[in-house]
C-alpha cells in the first residue's frame, strides 16, 4: 500500500488493470488528490500505447503521464522497493484527476505493483 493512498478498482481485465488511488482525507477535508493508474504489460515503448490502451483513456481529455516498470533481469522476481520508487517517482509530480500507464515488463512485475497499491 502507497501510504496516504487508498486504491479502488476502476477496471481489472487480463490485459488492462486500472485502479483510482485517492487520497486519505478526514471527515472534514472533503477534496482530496484523485489519480488514475493503468497498468499493462508490453514493451517500454511509449509508441505501444497505442495498442496496449483504449482510445478511450486519452479521450478523457486529461494529461496521461507514461512510466515504464521492470525487473531488469530475466528470470528476476521484482525488487519491490525499485518497483515502488519508480511509481512513486511519477506519482509524486501529477496533478489531482490526472492519469499514469505504466508498461509493465512482466506479468510479474504487473502483479507486484497491483500489490503495492493494496489491491
């Protein structure tokens, strides 16, 4: 789990995953940061995007930041620690409704982050 953050499904299909990360506020603070988070498996290409995400995502009409996710090394189990600052690192320079795809080396990788959020 990202402190500070709680993550909602938006979308969880084979080939996408998208989660809300939202903002932990009180009672009394009623606005908080909302993120959108799409995760994929592809090569770290952003020209991939194109097939890898639906045309629907970019017509939401807000920024999309794209990070790549790896393992760097066949066969390797994800260092969850390098998987979590890499998101973090995209993560700590977005505005609230804005949206990150990350493309993930591996389905392993992909199913480190999902972890990371809390999912």
């Amino acid at each position: 789990m990202i402190d500070g953050l709680t993550a909602t499904w938006v979308s969880n299909t084979d080939t996408l995953k998208e989660i809300e990360l939202r903002e932990t506020v009180s009672q009394i603070q009623q606005d908080g940061l909302v993120l959108s988070v799409i995760l994929v498996v592809g090569p770290p290409d952003p020209n991939a995007l194109s097939y890898l995400v639906p045309r629907s995502v970019f017509e939401r009409g807000l920024a999309v930041h794209v990070g790549a996710l790896s393992t760097r090394g066949a066969n390797t189990t994800p260092d969850v620690n390098e998987l979590l600052d890499e998101i973090l690192n995209i993560l700590e320079v977005m505005n609230p409704h804005e949206i990150v795809v990350f493309i993930c080396d591996t389905q392993d990788t992909l199913t480190a982050a999902v972890n990371l959020m809390g999912l």
